[in-house]
C-alpha cells in the first residue's frame, strides 16, 4: 500500500468536472481521479474547515460509524476496472477491522472527516499514476509507457492527460475548492 495526500482538487475548464489529485507521500507521484461536484464540495470544504449548520451525507456517515462503536482507521483506493476506481474503508468495530466497499470520492470525503490516511493499491498506482518531471510534464519510461501506463490504457485514460496537460503545477501547495 502507497499512502497518498490530496494535493488539490481542479476543474477542468473544458467540460467543468472535477478531477482530485491526490499524491504519493513524500514523492512525486499523482493519481487523478475524477470525482462528482458534490463530493468534490464535501471534500473542499471539510479541508477548508467550512462548518456548516447541518451534518453533511458525510459527516452523518462519519458521525454514525461514531456512535455504533466503530472507528474509521483508514481508506485504500484498491481497484481500477474499466476505467472506474473502486475503493475501501476500513472501520474497526469490536476489535475486528470491516472494509466497506464505497467510490473513491466518497471514501476520501470520510477520510478527511476521520482524519485517516488515505492508501492506494501498488497495481492502482502502476495502471494510472502519472510521474512528473521538473516542468509537470508525464514522465515516458523506456518502454513507452508514461506513469505505468501501456499505450491502450494512455488511449482509454485520455481524458485525464488532456486534464493533466491543461494543469497549472506551479501553484499545488494551495488546495482549491471546486
């Protein structure tokens, strides 16, 4: 497992979705993920600290595991198929750890809620993580590929590269709302 921290989540000015751009702890290795503008606002403004009067569908997730003894430990981004990324959360309960099955956004969306590390499956992050040289342009290693990626699944994946090649990677200190 690959712990990962969210750099920033963008819009992309082309067609306004939202794309979550998490890194890899302590290098520079990214994964995006694109994401709903829903879980995208639940994600920004818990990491603004935005309060607000009521619970959110993710505080009350958070706030009920909570009360029914559970306690989040941690969320792993463990599968990629057909383009779609599948995560976990992994909540202890009674001493045994339950992994809940959920869509990434929304995993990360409780992650930042629970405070907990946010993971990624090594072969997630093989298949469609990008690796960046100094200008935040896609490394291509000799094989071709570019972030671990063959050419069929640069093809297939060719949304986010084009999102990727529109990035402003001067600024991804500073996490953006959506």
């Amino acid at each position: 497992m690959i712990e990962l921290t969210i750099e920033s989540i963008r819009v992309s000015l082309r067609n306004y979705q939202r794309v979550l751009i998490l890194r890899q702890k302590d290098a520079d290795r990214y994964l995006p993920i694109w994401i709903g503008p829903s879980e995208a606002d639940a994600i920004a403004m818990r990491l603004q600290e935005v309060s607000v009067a009521r619970p959110l569908t993710h505080d009350l997730i958070t706030n009920l595991v909570d009360q029914l003894g559970g306690v989040v430990r941690s969320v792993i981004v463990n599968d990629l198929a057909n383009d779609t990324f599948f995560a976990r959360i992994h909540v202890e309960h009674n001493g045994q750890v339950l992994e809940v099955d959920s869509r990434p956004s929304d995993a990360i969306a409780i992650a930042v809620r629970a405070r907990v590390p946010i993971y990624v499956d090594e072969s997630v992050f093989s298949r469609a993580g990008v690796l960046l040289n100094a200008e935040g342009q896609p490394l291509e290693t000799a094989e071709g590929r570019t972030g671990g990626v063959t050419p069929e699944e640069r093809e297939r994946l060719s949304a986010f590269s084009d999102f990727i090649d529109q990035l402003d990677l001067d600024d991804l200190d500073t996490p953006r709302a959506p």
